[in-house]
C-alpha cells in the first residue's frame, strides 16, 4: 500500500504536470524562473559605424535586440532610409538580430511608430519627463500633447518611453502616478540625470514599478557635456564610475522588472563611437556587463 506522503507527492507531479500542459512549460515555471536582466544594445555607443559592422556585434554582448539611434547620436536610423526596409531586413535576419527599439530625441515620433511595429519592436524612446522647475512644463501637458500618439502605440503593442533627462526624482514619482493605468506610455529610466544616491534611486526604481520599460546602465561619473580624457569619460559606465549598481538591481528585481537594460554612455562629441573600434566598443559594453552581472548576484 502506497504511504500517506508518497501518495500525495504523485498526486502533486501529476497535477503539476496537467497543469504545465495547460500553461505552457514556460508559464508553469515563470514563477521559478532566477531574476535576470534583458540586454538591449544601443546602436549609438557604435557612433556611425555601418549596420553591417555593428549587427554582428549584438550576438557578443548577451543579447538579441538592437536600439537604433539616428543623427546626432549616431546615424543608423538614416541608414536604413537610405538601404530600404526590405534590405534592412534581411540584414537582421543574417546576424540574427531583432530590432526591440528606436530612439527619437527631435520631431514627431508617431511615424516611427509604424517602423518600430513593422520590424516586431516593443518600444519607442523619446523625451522629456517634465521637469517642474520650469514654467508651464507639466506633466499633463506633455500628456495632453502626446495622447494621439500614445494611443497608436497602445493600439499597436508599442510603448512611448519618456526619459527622465531634466525632471528631479519627485517629477518621476509624479509622472509614474499619472501614467501608472495609461497604456501606450512608459519610462525609460536613466540614473545618470539624477543625484547618485544608490538608496534614492533604489527607492525611485520601486516607485516606478511597471511603468518602466527601459533601464539605463548608465551613471553621471564625470558628466558628458564637455571633451574629456577618454579615461574620465568612460565614468559614465556600470563599473568605472563610483555608483553602486547593487541597490538598483535589487530593486529591478524586486519589482520583477522585465524591460529592457540598456548599457549607455554618451561620447563628446556625439556621433562618434565610445572606443576607436567597433571590438572595443564591445570589449567596454561586456565589461560593464560583467559589473552588472556580479551586482545581481548580490541583489
């Protein structure tokens, strides 16, 4: 006769396995699935470097996605104008990529909409989250502005993702609350633009929960805004500069975030790759990887 426990350790695989069946493999361990971040490249860290050049580079850095940025960040987004669609395309296809992203600081972003659905992206990032020390700039008139375009996102699966360039940590607070139930409308959170108080930040990430759909890796180090030795440059970097990633991370996880992380840094002056060479600018990205990945083990 089976004992008591064994019985009811059968009768809970085999639920379990009915269960799986009914879920998806996938969703049956969702819940035991580790924590773990969701690298997406920003094609801007390659400066103007040909698409052909910067693709076989995605595969190196732990990820499958691109983030295309355009002039004057960098220039792959007229690349593709210039190339056509359908060559842009098979381009992906041969390095096994997948575009998740496009950035757009300057102009309308609603046509890039369509570009961003045409080649199975998620997110659109622009800017700015209103900074409240500025006249007239409110949230709901950034909102208000934008709702025609949030809406075609949301009807497309597309997310608008605001960065945080000038707003202060309680403009983000505002900004979270006021598109917490709003589809169509994200955050794309760089630390870099606010004081680096790792416990502050952590406490901002947490916040923020779900409405962010992009992190930034990328800290204020030395600042961006004027020429520097390339070595004070790269302070901006997981892991060069003096910020503690590991509060951050534990808060990414503890909201079980599940957007995108982007490694970033901007080069003075823009336009040009962060390191001389397209397997130096690689070498940089996996070596601030590789701090992220040591301060998720701790998180």
């Amino acid at each position: 006769m089976m004992r008591r426990r064994e019985f009811c350790k059968t009768i809970g695989v085999a639920t379990g396995a009915v269960l799986g069946a009914r879920l998806g493999v996938g969703a049956a361990h969702a819940a035991d699935a580790p924590f773990k971040l969701n690298y997406l490249v920003a094609s801007a860290l390659y400066g103007k470097l040909p698409l052909a050049e910067v693709l076989p580079e995605v595969s190196k850095l732990g990820s499958t996605h691109i983030d295309i940025w355009r002039l004057n960040h960098a220039n792959q987004r007229e690349q593709i104008d210039a190339m056509g669609l359908d060559a842009y395309a098979s381009l992906l296809d041969q390095h096994d990529v997948k575009m998740a992203c496009t950035t757009i600081w300057g102009g309308d972003f609603v046509p890039e909409l369509d570009f961003v659905k045409r080649f199975g992206g998620d997110t659109l990032v622009t800017g700015f989250v209103p900074d409240s020390s500025k006249k007239g700039d409110t949230i709901q008139t950034l909102l208000d502005k934008h709702r025609a375009g949030i809406e075609k996102a949301a009807s497309l699966g597309v997310t608008v993702a605001f960065e945080n360039h000038g707003a202060s940590i309680d403009d983000m607070r505002r900004f979270a609350d006021a598109i917490r139930d709003m589809k169509g409308a994200g955050i794309a959170f760089a630390p870099y633009h606010l004081p680096q108080d790792p416990a502050a930040l952590a406490s901002l990430i947490e916040h923020m929960g779900p409405t962010m759909k992009l992190f930034y890796g990328w800290q204020h180090g030395m600042g961006c805004m004027t020429k520097l030795p390339k070595e004070q440059e790269l302070l901006q970097l997981p892991g060069r500069g003096d910020l503690d990633f590991t509060p951050l991370l534990t808060a990414l996880k503890k909201t079980h975030f599940t957007g995108w992380t982007e490694i970033f840094m901007h080069p003075t002056p823009r336009g040009i790759p962060i390191m001389p060479t397209a397997a130096e600018v690689t070498a940089e990205i996996n070596r601030a990887r590789n701090y992220l990945e040591q301060c998720l083990a701790k998180a």
